[in-house]
C-alpha cells in the first residue's frame, strides 16, 4: 500500500537525519558566486569553500527535512482522501531544487542514493517470462517495441529505473511497466503502457487497473505516467519522451 512506502521512506529519512551535523545551512547568490553560511542556536558563521562538506551535509539535511514534510502532506491527503492534493510542501522542495545554490550541494548524496537503489535486489514478475524477447541498448530485455522506446528515453535521459519490479497495494500484488526514481527529488513515479487499447476487454482490465492505482494514491500526472496505444495508432519514442517532458524530466 502507498501509506506502507511512505512511512518506510520517512522512517529511513529518520535514521538518515540522526547522522547529520547539527543546525542548518543558509546559502544565497550573490553576483553569480554562492555563499553558504552554517546557523546553530542563533548564530551565523560563513563557510569558506573549505568547509564544503559541512555544506554538503546540511544541504542534505535540508533536503530530507523538506523530502519529510512532503511525504507527511502526502499522506495526510491520501488518509482524507481528497481529490485535489495539497501540495504546499511539495512546492517547497521544488523550490528548494530548483535554487542552485543550494543545488549545487546535493549532487554527491543524490548520486550516491541512486546508484544503490540500482543496484538493490528487487522482486520482478515472474509471469510469462519466455514474453520477455525484446533487446534494448541498455541490455534490459523488454516484452514490445514500445517497451525499447520507454526504456531508451529513460536511459538517454539519465533517470533511474526498474522493469517489471513489484509493488503491493493492500494484498494484491503489482507489476508496472517501469519503476522510476526522480533524478533529483528522489521520489518514485510509475509507468505503466497499455499496448492493446482497441481489444475491449484489455481496455477495461486497463481503466480497472488505474481505478485501483488512483484509489492507493498513485496519480496521473504527480505519481504515474500513462501511456496508450492500438493497431492504428502505434506507441513511438517521440511519445515517450513527451511523456517525460510532460512530467519535467
């Protein structure tokens, strides 16, 4: 269930803050350099470029803090059920990202998060696996076409992904299409695409299988990417990087 991942999120955010220094980091541009400044009990005190990896950690800091409330406004919205999501907090980590001072700090724990995420075990679906034919250049073996495009977009754009991994809502087991983690937020998107959409009975499996993601909170457009296509009107690698363009990545 997405309320399950997001209070393990939180409580790795936890063990993760417990290891950071004390205080905070203030940083400001100003004509075109940084300057970073480390805040404790009320004091200021300017770090030289010498002191980078306490900015680097407080940056950090400042990041999880703000991952937190995220994911704590995210849960409240999902415990309320509210169809439209606020999104204070998560206006604050965007905002946060997108200042470079501040940004400039965080490539190092980002990086280093997303190589081990890679690089964990995780379930994948284990049906019809002889469906699984289709070479990518990333060396992922694909079940269509479509499938090659989505993987190649990803992979050209740099975005951590998983194929085919696992994901439990309530009892009932999942297998999206592709797992993906945000190269800079961190937070995991899915993608599922529907190949078969002029078959009726595959359409209303599909709109089934959205019904029960919008119900675990998994949101078109926030948390989900969906793509479609039939005979007529096959899926292309244009698409699929409209897709992520669509979700600024």
């Amino acid at each position: 269930m997405k309320i399950r991942a997001i209070d393990k999120e939180i409580k790795e955010i936890d063990r993760k803050l417990n290891n950071l220094p004390a205080g905070e980091l203030m940083a400001y541009t100003n004509n075109g350099s940084h300057r970073w400044y480390y805040v404790n009990k009320g004091a200021r005190k300017y770090l030289s470029r010498g002191n980078r990896s306490l900015a680097e950690k407080l940056a950090y800091k400042k990041y999880l803090l703000l991952r937190k409330n995220e994911l704590l406004e995210e849960k409240s919205n999902i415990n309320q059920h509210l169809l439209l999501f606020d999104k204070c907090a998560h206006a604050e980590i965007e905002k946060f990202l997108n200042n470079s001072s501040y940004f400039e700090l965080l490539s190092k724990h980002i990086c280093t998060e997303h190589t081990g995420w890679i690089n964990e075990k995780f379930n994948t679906n284990p049906f019809y696996p002889e469906q699984r034919t289709v070479p990518c250049p990333s060396g992922n073996i694909v079940r269509s076409k479509s499938e090659v495009f989505i993987d190649m977009a990803l992979t050209q754009h740099g975005i951590p992904f998983r194929y085919e991994c696992e994901l439990l809502l309530g009892k009932q087991v999942y297998y999206p299409d592709f797992t993906i983690k945000h190269p800079v937020t961190g937070e995991i998107i899915y993608w599922e695409h529907f190949g078969k959409m002029d078959d009726p009975e595959y359409a209303k499996a599909a709109f089934n299988k959205l019904r029960i993601y919008h119900e675990s909170g998994l949101i078109l457009g926030k948390n989900l990417i969906v793509t479609f296509e039939t005979k007529s009107n096959p899926f292309t690698f244009k698409e699929a990087e409209a897709a992520l363009a669509m979700m600024k990545l």
